[in-house]
C-alpha cells in the first residue's frame, strides 16, 4: 500500500485487541460508560410493533410533558430506523413477540424548564423480560437513561431487535461537559448546529458553548443593534443568526437537555463590533494621530459601559441559562498603550504602565453589570491570571497549554469555579487516534484540598473556526468529541485505558453513522450501516 | 479566542495579501493556471435563455459526440445553477441581453474512445463578444477548454452572469496527473467514488488510480474467481463493486476525460485475497509445522500463476486503460523464509538467501504477462529498487520519502517512466494549509539529461484508506488535492508561490462548494454559495 510512517506499533496493539475482545466478551454497548452496568446473556426480543414508552404511575410527569413526550417519538425512530411504514405491516413480525414497555418515572416535574448547574442528571435503568424500568429524578436524568436505553438495543443478521437483561446506574462525574463552536471565523448554518446538538445528546455532553461572535464576523442578529450585524457579519441576510434562529438552537438543546452558554468575547476579539457600533473600539494612534486602525473595546469611555449594558440586557433575556461567557483573552495591549485618553485615564487611575489592570477594570465592571442581571460570568483564564485575587465570583475556563493542572490548582486555591479546556481542543486536523490521548487527561490530578476538587465543574471540546466550517465540522468533531465526553461523565478509575475504549468506540462511530452523524473512521474497517449522506 | 499556536505569521500574511490582491487586481479565475492567458476588462453579460453550445462547421465531432454532447448539458447547468425553469421566464432577463455562443471545434474525432496515456489535451479559447471558439486536437482537449470556459463566468450581486474578453493557449505540463483511492482498508460507495471524478474532472486531474484490493478487504467482484469478493470483501453484497458499478465508474470518468488506472497490488498486501482463493498465499512456518497464518502471495508453484494470468485477463477486459497497476511494494519476506517449501525453491533458482530477487522474480513473471496482453504495467518503487537493470518496460511509481529526487534520477536513468506520489500524500489529516507544500515540490530538478526529463510522465495525490471514508473523504481531498493538481498541469516558474495562489485557491474552492463538492475551508472567511449539503 506504500503508504509510510502511519502504522504506528500502537495501532496494530489496537487492532489486535480488537480481535480479540470481539471474539472474548461481548462490547459494553454504552457510550459513555455508565458508572455501574450489569449486563447478562439472557436477551429479550423487541417488535417495534409491540414496543412502547409510558410515564410510571408514580412518575411526577405524565403524557404532555414536552421534553419526554419528544423524546419518546425521537428514540423511537433511532431505535427502530427500518420502522417507516404503518401497522399492516405488522404480520412480518414473529407472531411469538411479546410487547415491550419501557415506564419512565419522573421524581419532579419540571417538563418546560431549561437544564441548569444543578440539575441533576442522574438515572437508574432496570431491563427485565418484557419491560425496563427507568427512573429519575429530573426529566433530564430520563434523558440520559432513554439514551443509554437506545443503546442497549441491537438487531441481529435477520434484522430482528433484541436487548439484553441489564441493570444501569448511573450519573455525571462533572456537571458541565461542554462543546464549544465558533461561529464567527467561519458561518455555521443552523443545521449544522441543530445536528452538533443531536450528536452531543448522544454522548451526553451538556453544554453548547456558543462562541458566537469574534474578530472576522458577528453574525448575531441584535435587536437592540441591529447594525452589529447588518455591518459585522459576512453577510447580512444569508450569514446571520436571526432572533428566531437562536431561539430554535436553544429548544432544540432543551429538548436534548443541553444548556446553551452565548459567549459575547470582550474587550479584544471585537473588530467586527467595531462597524456596527462606531465609538466602542479603541482608535490606535500613530504617533499624535489616529492610524485609522482599532484595537479592543475602549474601557476608558461611559459609552461604551452603556452599550455592553444595554446588549448584556438583551443576552439576559434571549438566552435563559445561568451562565453567560464574557471571553477576556488574548487582549493585545499595543492600541491601548498608542492612545492617549487611554494613558491619561491610566494615569488618573493610578494603573501606572500596569495594562492589566484596566483589562481587569473592565472585566469586573462587565462582570458586575452581568451579576446584577443574576447571571454567573465565565471567562476565560487571562482575567483570573491577570488579577488573582478576585472581588466577584466567576467561572474560569483554563485554555492555556502548559501546566493546565497548576492553574487549576491557583484557580480553586482562590475559590473560583473551574472549567478544563486545555486539553481538549480539537479543532486542528491532528490524526483520529489523537482520541486516544483524552484517555490520560486527569482534571482532579493537582494538590488541593476536598473542597478545591468540588470546584472543577467540569470540561469542554472546542471546536475553533479558523480551519472549520459545515464542510468538515462533523468528521473533525465525532468521534473524537465523544471520548471527550466519556471522561467527563465515567468513573476515571474504569476509563483510564485507551486500548480498551477503542472497541467500544468504533462500535460507537457505527451507532452514530447509523443515526446519520458523519462521524470518522478510527482506523481501518467497515461498519453495516456506512455513512450514505453524501 | 483562546487558541494557541495556531496562527503562524505566515498565515497573516496570507491573510494581508488576500485584501490586498482583491483591491489592486483582479484574481485571475481559471484553476489550474492556465499556460498563457490574457483578460481584459471588457465585459460581456450572459443569458441563459440566449446562451448555447454549438459545433464549429470544421469541426471533426458534431451532434451525437456522446463526450461532448454530455459535457454541454453537464456545464450549462454548471454555469447556470439558478436555471431551472422553462423557457416562460425569459422575461426576466434583460432585454438588452445578446446571444452568446460557444463554438467548439475538434481536429479528430474519437468521442467514443477513452483518453489515454498519449492524449492531447491542448486547447485554445477566445472569448469575444457575442461568442467564445474553442480549439482542440481532441475531445480531451475540448472537455479542458469548457472546464476553462465555465469558470470564466461569474455573477455580479444582483445575480447577473458575465465573462471577460479572454485569450487562452494552454496544455499541460504532465500528461499522467492522478488521484489515488483506496478502496479496500475502508469501501467507499460507488456515489463517493463518482462525485470525486466530478472534482477530479474541475481540477483536471485526468487518472483515477483505483487502489481496489488490498490485505483488508477485496471488494472487486470478479467474475472468473467470484469467491474473492464473497469471501474477501467486508460484506458479500453490501460492500462490493459489481462489473456494473465498475462499468459505471468507468463510463463516468471517460466523460471527463479521466483514465481509470486499477491496481491489484501483490505478492503483498494480499490477505484478503487468501479468503477467496485458498492456495494463493504463502503459508507461514513456526518450526517444522504450519503457524496457521499466511504470508504474500506463494511465488514457487504454478497454481500462483495460472491464477494470476486468469485474473489478469479479466483485468485486461474489464479496464480499458493501457496501464495495470501491479503493486510490488512493501513485501515482508518473513513469511516465505520461514517456509521449507520456499527455501527449497530459493536453492533451486540459485538465489542464495537474497528473497529480493524471489520478489524480482515474480513480478517479472506478472509483467510479462501484463505486456503479452498489451498493457503496460506500473509498479511502486519497491520492484525498481530491488532490480536497477530491468528486463522488462514498465513505469515506477515513487512514493518513499526521503530523496525522492535521487530515486527519479536512478529510475529515469535506467531509461523508465516515473510517476511522483511521494510529496503528494493527503490522507492524513495535517492542517489544511499543508497544501502549500506542493509549491515547493520540483519533480524535475535532478541531475539528469533532457531524455530523462521527459521520462517523468507526472504526479500523483495518494488518499489512503486508513483512517478515511466516505464520512471526511471530499474535506480531506478538497481543496488540498487542487494544489497538487496545479502544479501537475500549469507552468512551473508561474505557479511557484504559495502565496499568490492562496487567494486563487480561496476563490476557486468556493467555486467547488456552489458545485456541490464539500471542500474544507483554508482559512478564517466565508463564500457567497457555502456548502449546503448536510
């Protein structure tokens, strides 16, 4: 095949290992791996005919409960995919199928509701002869046990269903498993992000962090300043995100119980603001006069604290989740240091040459305007690095590679909340079997104290535009994305084996090729259902 | 943005340039560089309602040329994608529009011929008001002159088609400009294979070097040793190339000019062909008994050959191309020194412990019964290296890194073509810009006479299979395999700067995205039409 230097020793080891534990034990069916599983040969047959979901008796949501009502109809077609015609057909069916209930309880309600910090996620799945059992406290947690109950199902080579005889307990490791896309490098359309959703419920990540807005383009349709992005965006009418849009990408989450994070990334990362809103960027001098050029937003004028005001109001109200990300990295400080309102306001403020401090005397006044809105900030990890010694809280999401357990470490000693980027980018095409290295990742391996390991909430997969767009967002996302996912929700101490996860996970990719998710091969192989969306 | 390393200087440069080249001059629109073209700024506008292709009166093809006929219907619809509707909206366009007309002109005829290793694929275009007069030898050279011509028109904002007055006098540099696909480590459905011609034909890249078996799978069906497939290929049915698909493919490519070159790779890389055929391969020793494993193909009996020379036939049959790939690359001689059997033979044939010349001996034996049925073979650079002084003609195919120049060198020397894969590997996944490594690549600048010069025939873009299928195929392909395919037709002082082609490449992939063919993006932007086929 002349094809040099790919076959890493390591992968044949893969390989090998596939073999053999296909034809050892039967594959934990299970992405990701719940905390406790017991599963037994004795196996049930299904009809899709004879096949239902109902609410317990005892459950606390009954028929009309949105989010389950809607689950029930998706898992049923991702479960029986062949299923497509009426109940005439019912006489291909083995006359010796028993009907199948699987009863859904419910401890509180909370149908229309959004996924929050603390919701909990938690589930117990009981699959007997003729039923399966699932029981939750929220709604959200059914989602999650509908989702491993999908999973439980396989058909055989006459096409026939069965799932075996299990018991799943299980629940989150880390509340937040996020995944960041960036929407302003390159314009995502909204399919795109409606099927990143689906393919992030059936890992189980629950957030979507939307970086919505950056230098290159501000696609977010304002309806407090409409010219952000009639100005700022690639297009104003084709390359934008309507009202209605993100109004969609939030229930569709919610649905799959996915919290939507916006990121409204400031002061720098804001050029594309800058046309739409005329005095908010810093004008950069060359020598005595303006250079016609603009640097990050100007923390020195009133105006400016209005504006961000005035849109974090409306962030508030568009977008129902908790948290709100307000960026603050990579704030180059060259433009501030050629203006000379901004050296004078430094001098009157006693910032000396000190420009973090006016990058920190922005943050905090962001971050204030965003606490009285009864929003929790995140930001990335500059601010914190910038000024250790926080006056509010916030969420600090650790990006920088490096020591990432160190800062970890300095983050949770001051109290803040946690979030573990750094190793899991993956915008850049590295090889598939890069997965792997998710597999050593250890969030809680740093000095602290109890209370300090409470406050790592968790990690997020981002996915940066500069190389990305619809054409290959899926492939480089899945599967890669979905280890990710396995080492924010299992027990670290069952999940610590590459070689051992990659079984599983090309069984895995199958499952999403089969639900039509453009998930990559891992190594070489075939899957019954090929990807046919092309 | 919080993403570290990413942005190298080079890329701003870029990035400057691209602004800058779109304000100071116009991007020239024809990829691959055409060898000589000149625009003007006079423009011409185009109806649909009142465009057409005709034959020029000299012309040696005319109506019912199945190539041309075909390739006038394909390109309309290419440069007019909007046009859908009947002739009842003429009233639409202005009425201002004058008729415009393509008129093509061919010397020979031979539109139910395939294109071929000596093919011209020259052409000369005019374009002038009112009308465009295309040249060629043949056929080949006309479908290269409409690919030319379609991406000369261009839509002003209000939707309005146009072309400039052009003169274009163009050839390639390399007659052999070939994509590899590798069908076996993963099987691509025929509709894959078909829409990578469609991209190759855009390129014009004119060889599709089908990798079709390999030690993973053999989804050839072939109708001399059914068993192959059956029993080789992943599934039986669902994962296999009928006579019809490959008739399909095949007719596909010859309406785009593309020669479709398979490749049966042995004495290795043949494990899958053990399943179907249970005496070809070599059986493995472990002391004095059979391990139960197999090595490459067993070059000591006669069954061996009958084989191969029936195979072959069925090759000769079903692939009307002049040239059969044969493989002989990365041979392990374990195998065959752990077997008595082997050993024996080696004494016999008196070639001590040197098993090279046992690989030598078989491919001779293969290429001679290649050339008594009149095709040429080629081979990887394996075969040439283990036996400088070949008995035989054949074409060698480099794909080693390293110094790939000196190994051109010693093949063109010992009076043999040489076809350059080596620096154009693209399956693994390395960030996009790594395209603007094939700028540097210089297939003719080693030391050698200007005979030897001309043994170079051209280049090849390999896509292995390892770790690519259907799911991140057409994004790895595209736009990365069009860089390779410029410097594979265009002149080489012209097209030396990675640099000025960047913005030329941005363009035309997002001319590839309004066709349809999901191209990955090269850097932070958008395009008016982006892909849409999720």
């Amino acid at each position: 095949m002349a094809h040099p230097g790919t076959h890493s020793p390591r992968l044949w080891v893969w390989l090998l290992l596939v073999v053999v534990s296909r034809t050892a034990e039967p594959v934990c069916g299970v992405w990701p791996l719940p905390q406790q599983i017991h599963q037994s040969p004795d196996r049930y047959s299904l009809s899709p005919q004879l096949f239902s979901f109902t609410y317990g008796k005892d459950s606390a949501a009954q028929t009309g409960c949105s989010v389950l009502d809607a689950a029930f109809k998706r898992y049923f077609s991702i479960i029986f995919p062949d299923f497509t015609k009426g109940p005439e057909n019912g006489l291909r069916y083995w006359s010796e199928s028993k009907p199948f209930v699987v009863s859904v309880s419910v401890k509180s309600r909370g149908c229309d509701g959004y996924p929050g910090e603390d919701s909990d996620e938690s589930y117990n799945l009981s699959v007997s002869e003729g039923q399966a059992v699932l029981r939750s406290v929220t709604v959200w947690g059914s989602l999650r046990g509908l989702e491993s109950f999908s999973q439980l199902v396989y058909q055989d080579d006459y096409g026939s269903y069965f799932l075996n005889k299990t018991e799943i307990v299980d629940f989150p490791r880390f509340a937040f498993r996020g995944l960041l896309l960036d929407t302003s490098r390159h314009y995502l359309p909204l399919h795109a992000i409606l099927k990143t959703l689906d393919a992030m419920a059936y890992s189980k990540l629950n957030v979507f962090h939307w970086h919505i807005v950056d230098d290159p383009s501000f696609p977010y349709q304002s309806r407090t300043f409409p010219d952000l992005s009639n100005k700022g965006a690639f297009h104003p009418f084709t390359h934008i995100y309507t009202q209605s849009d993100v109004m969609r990408v939030i229930e569709h989450a919610r649905m799959r119980g996915i919290r939507v994070v916006p990121e409204f990334d400031s002061p720098g990362h804001t050029q594309s603001w800058g046309k739409g809103q005329p005095d908010l960027l810093t004008p950069c001098y060359r020598g005595d006069v303006p250079s016609g050029s603009f640097g990050p937003v100007d923390p020195t004028v009133d105006t400016t604290y209005k504006f961000m005001e005035r849109l974090l109001k409306e962030v508030k109200y568009v977008f129902p989740d908790s948290y709100v990300h307000l960026g603050g990295d990579e704030v180059s400080f060259a433009c501030w240091q050629s203006n000379p309102n901004v050296l004078k306001f430094m001098g009157k403020m006693g910032f000396g040459k000190d420009f973090t401090k006016l990058e920190s005397f922005y943050m905090e006044s962001i971050m204030n305007m965003t606490a009285a809105l009864n929003k929790t900030s995140i930001v990335w990890q500059d601010v914190f690095d910038y000024r250790e010694r926080p006056r509010a809280k916030y969420v600090v999401e650790v990006w920088k590679q490096g020591c990432y357990l160190c800062e970890m470490r300095r983050v949770t000693k001051a109290g803040l909340k946690v979030i573990l980027a750094a190793p899991f980018y993956l915008d850049l095409p590295i090889p598939t079997h890069s997965w792997a290295r998710y597999y050593i990742v250890r969030p809680l391996a740093f000095k602290g104290t109890e209370e300090q390991k409470k406050l790592v909430i968790g990690g997020e997969v981002a996915m940066w535009g500069e190389y990305v767009d619809a054409t290959n967002l899926s492939p480089r996302l899945w599967p890669r994305a979905c280890a990710a996912a396995e080492r924010l929700w299992s027990d670290e101490e069952k999940t610590l084996n590459a070689d051992l996860a990659f079984p599983r996970l090309e069984e895995f990719r199958c499952e999403l090729l089969r639900r039509g998710v453009q998930a990559e091969p891992l190594f070489v192989g075939h899957c019954k259902h090929e990807y046919n969306g092309l």
